[in-house]
C-alpha cells in the first residue's frame, strides 16, 4: 500500500490510476450519482484505502476507499468519515468496509510472503 501525505495526494493518485467514478455513501448503498448506480455490498470490491487523521483532531479521520465493480464496469472513489464524525450505519456497506480496514491491520503489509 502507498503512503501519502493528504487526503488530496491520494485522491489524485487514485484518479490517475482510472478511478474516476464520484462514490457516496447513502445508507445502505454506494452510489455513483452521475450514472444513477446504487451498489449494494456484493455488488463492489473495496481495492484499497488511506486513513488521514485531522490536522488538530485525530479524532476527525477520513478515510479515502478505492472502489471498484465489475459488474458496473466502475471504478470509484469513496470518501468517508471515521472516527468521530463517522457513519454509525449498521448496513452491510458499513460492515464491509469496517471489515477491510481491521483485515488490514490484522493482516497488513507486515506479513509474510510465501
């Protein structure tokens, strides 16, 4: 996984690499507006993410998700908030992305290769 300094930084780096689509949270799926898509958990691949803590709060955490789904033929960025400000959805989507981010620290990119 990259490192990058700004919400920003990785946001651009993910457009660069093909992720254009605009994805928001609501509710209990993940839509692209602009093509009137809405997601539901099996419906997308959470690819990669990068957490951002707050500049004078590490509370206020965002969390930027790399999205994409084949069976839309999308990939998308997802911004979200974590942390303080966070969705308190108890949704499959909220589940599903919960579920990436601590598989991640469980079994981050520490872990042996075979």
């Amino acid at each position: 996984m990259k490192n990058f300094e700004t919400l920003v930084d990785a946001t651009n780096d993910l457009t660069k690499r093909g992720y254009t689509a605009n994805l928001s949270l609501e509710g209990d799926t993940i839509d692209d507006k602009s093509k009137d898509i809405h997601m539901t958990a099996d419906d997308f691949e959470i690819d990669e993410f990068y957490r951002f803590e707050g500049q004078s709060n590490p509370d206020d955490t965002s969390i930027v998700y790399g999205i994409s789904s084949p069976k839309y033929n999308l990939k998308g960025i997802l911004v979200n908030a974590y942390g303080a400000y966070a969705d308190d959805s108890s949704s499959a989507i909220a589940a599903k992305l919960h579920h990436q981010q601590v598989s991640n620290n469980l079994h981050g990119s520490d872990r042996p290769t075979e």
